[in-house]
C-alpha cells in the first residue's frame, strides 16, 4: 500500500505543528489520554520531533516540541524527551520507510493482548492497512533504553502497527496525517472486533476482500480528506490555533 506524503517534503516549522496538532486531536479523540506521544522524522536528519516527558497532551504546542537524535539525546530544546524515546528512536532507525510514530494506551485495544488465544483481525474495510499482521510484543515493560527499542522494533518488523501486551499500542506511517488516521482507524477496528464479538462468531476480512479493497482504495486521497476533517474539527472546537497554517 503506496504512502502518503501530504502535503510534500515539510520543513521542520510544518512537521512541528502537524505533530502538535496530531497529538491534540488523538487527546481530543480520547485515544492519547495524559501518557503517550507522538514522533516525526525530520527530512535528511538521524533525527525527530518528539513532545517532552511531562508536557500535557492536551495543551501541546508547536514550539514545546523538542528535537532528538536517534540515541535519545536532546539536541534542540531544554526538556527532558518521554522515558519510552527509544521506541521512537529505535523504529526511525530499522524503518526508513517510516516517517511518524504513535504510541498510546487506548485501553480495549490492549485487552486483545491479554486473553489467551485472542488476537486482534482487521475486521473493517481501512484495516486492510493491517493485512501483513498486528503482532504483540510480548514484553509489557515501558520502551525506557535502547535495548528495549530494538527488541520492540524486530517484533514490528515490517508491519504497520503492533500491540505491546498489557501496556498499549504503536502505529507508524509515512506522514504525520496518515498517522492521525490510522491510530483512528486501528482503534476503531479494535472496537468493533470487541462488539461483534459480543454478538456472535466474528467473520474477519478475507485475504480475497482485503486484496480487492487495497486495489481500489485510494490512500492519499482518504487521508487527506479525514485529515482536512479532524483539522477542521480542531479549529471549530477552538483546539487549533489558526496561525498553524501548515495544517491544510
């Protein structure tokens, strides 16, 4: 499934409010609750903005983000980074495909990591996004050194997304938008594989359904529509400043 890169090769001014404005809205979203960040690799660098330890996900702005080189070392501001940097660090490095990284704590997505047995299936049309897999980390321990960081980023592989088993989720993406809209998309694909579960035998996508949708599906166009909308929302909602005229 071919990337987006909306809106072209940002500068670090652009990648900072999109980054701001990704967090804000998967707080807004109740997603990213007071723990979590987001990450995005900056253009010819081995470096990324990434929020500080204790900057409040709802209050974010441009200018708080912090810049870090791929050891977890703060090379551009004068917090400290989040205690799980290396996951960030540590995915940017083994995946140059991959441009921004999300992690979070949405906590019915984590519970199909701890049933025996109970795996999470793409079971809506955008989870197509996860067709290789949504493997589990098996280690529920907080991302917080660089061994940590690689052992995570060998169980995601080449996949899109993973789950870390009774602790929380990673999604990656090749912009900052498709990030915001897959983390919507894979908590909402969690959700629904939890009440249809509820109701009777689940019937996943099959591989023929995925492939033919995958054919047809038009990502950079759906991402930037459900980007331009949760923006929009943002702004309504008083959430986004108007100044951010990176956004759209």
């Amino acid at each position: 499934m071919v990337e987006t890169e909306m809106p072209g090769s940002l500068d670090e001014a652009a990648l900072r409010q999109q980054v701001a404005a990704c967090t804000l809205l998967l707080n807004d979203l109740e997603i990213m609750g007071y723990s979590g960040h987001v990450s995005a690799r900056l253009p010819g660098r081995d470096a990324f903005l990434i929020q500080s330890f204790d900057q409040s996900r709802a209050e974010l702005t441009a200018a708080d983000l912090l810049v870090c080189d791929f050891d977890g070392r703060v090379v551009a501001g004068n917090d400290r980074p989040p205690a799980e940097v290396y996951l960030h660090c540590e995915i940017l490095r083994a995946r140059p495909d991959v441009q921004a990284v999300a992690h979070f704590h949405d906590d019915l997505t984590t519970v199909f990591t701890m049933v025996e047995g109970l795996t999470l299936l793409p079971i809506k049309n955008h989870a197509v996004r996860w067709a290789d897999g949504i493997p589990t980390h098996p280690d529920p321990s907080h991302v917080a050194s660089p061994a940590l960081g690689r052992a995570l980023a060998a169980t995601l592989g080449s996949c899109h997304a993973l789950l870390i088993r009774a602790h929380g989720q990673v999604v990656t993406a090749g912009s900052v938008p498709a990030l915001l809209v897959d983390s919507v998309h894979f908590v909402e694909n969690a959700r629904a594989l939890y009440q249809a579960a509820a109701l009777g035998r689940v019937i996943p996508l099959s591989a023929a359904e995925m492939e033919a949708f995958q054919r047809e599906f038009k990502r950079d166009k759906h991402v930037a529509k459900l980007w331009k909308y949760y923006v929009g929302r943002g702004r309504a909602r008083g959430l986004l400043p108007k100044e951010w005229s990176a956004l759209l």
